[in-house]
C-alpha cells in the first residue's frame, strides 16, 4: 500500500511540476507522458526485484559421480555405465533388474568366460539396475519397468579384493522424488558396510562361475 501512495504523489508531483513550465500543449503533453513512464518504470523495475528475491533458490542437482561408499565403491569408478551395453535381464514379483557389462566384460563373456572355467580379467564391471515393475499400459500380462529403485555395482580387481574373490561391490539407493542417490545401508538387500563386501556372501555359491551369477544372452 505504502508503495502505491508513494507513485500516486510521485506523479502528481511531476504533473505539478511540468504545468509550472512555459510550454506548448503538444510538449506538455510529451513531457507529463515521459515522466510518468520513467516513474512506472521505476516501479515495475522495484516490482519484480521484491519478487525474485522472495523466491527461494533452486537446489542444484545431484551429481550422482561424486557418490560413494564410505570405505567402499563410488560412481565414479562406474562412469558411463548407462550406455554399457545389455548382459541379460531378470526379474520377481518385486523387481525387475537390466545387467548391464563395460567393455572388458563383454569382451569376456564373448569369448567364453567365465563359463569354460577361465577367470574373469581385472578391469571387467557390471551394474545391475532394479526397478520397481508396473504393468504395461498396452499389454496387462506384461511387465514393463516403473521407477529406478536402486543400482549395484561389482568391480574385478584382484589386487584390490583378492581376500573376497578378486570382487568389489557397492549398493547405491535411488530416490524418485529427489532424483538422489545414496549408499546402502546395513538394512539395505544385500546390506551395505563401509566397505566393498556386499555381495560377498550372496555371490559366494556362485564361485565356481568366478562369483557371477549372469549368463551372457545370444543376440
């Protein structure tokens, strides 16, 4: 209210002022007409500096690489993983889950191993990514992936991890609403310490196929 009275007697200020000048109509006319939109501009201007600086600044995304594992795995030893490309799929009445394998690990698969008994090479990775399953809008008796529910990684670096089969595992636990990633916990399946052995103990019977558990699909 106080800024409204304020250009209601700015302008009628200007105005008073102007008609005190010897001038001929048309510039009267131009002179109150100048004034007046310097005085509304001034106001516009006042308007939305209040405005923006009421508004609450935007929380900067997530950069999800600079995530980690206290003692453990972070993203940024995964960068790229989205584009890596496809091992298999799986999925249960909770979840549904795309493998996906960087280079060396494809590589790997291709020529056989681990199934023929070979070792997987160091620098070979994996990610599992699950997601929550939903119907598919077109065809009810298909299942179809809804939102993220979480990304597993595993790392084979024998130097790093020769005491737990030459494997490195994190957890990272994805929330919708805030496009965020955070580390498992001890609560989280499979639970998550401070450290890279995860899945140390589910991937235990899978030993024999150096501790994993997919198979590399025909295509």
């Amino acid at each position: 209210m106080l800024q409204t009275d304020t250009f209601v007697q700015s302008t009628h200020e200007l105005v008073s002022a102007v008609l005190q000048q010897p001038s001929t109509t048309e510039e009267l006319v131009m002179q109150i007409a100048l004034k007046y939109l310097g005085v509304l501009s001034g106001c516009v201007a006042l308007a939305a500096t209040i405005a923006f600086a009421a508004e609450p600044a935007a929380q900067p995304k997530q950069d999800k690489y600079t995530v980690k594992v206290p003692g453990g795995l972070g993203f940024a030893e995964f960068k790229g993983y989205e584009s890596w490309q496809v091992v298999s799929v799986s999925n249960n009445p909770k979840a549904m889950a795309v493998i996906l394998g960087n280079p060396t690990m494809i590589k790997a698969f291709e020529a056989g191993v681990p199934a023929n008994g070979q070792p997987v090479p160091d620098g070979a990775r994996m990610a599992k990514v699950h997601y929550v399953p939903k119907k598919n809008q077109f065809f009810p008796d298909a299942n179809v992936p809804a939102a993220q529910h979480d990304v597993d990684f595993m790392v084979k670096d024998s130097k790093r991890f020769g005491d737990v089969g030459g494997w490195g595992y994190a957890v990272f636990e994805y929330d919708p609403a805030t496009d965020t990633f955070t580390p498992g916990t001890t609560a989280s399946q499979p639970p998550q310490a401070n450290d890279a052995k995860c899945g140390v103990a589910c991937h235990t019977i899978a030993k024999a196929n150096d501790y994993v558990f997919t198979e590399y699909q025909h295509r």
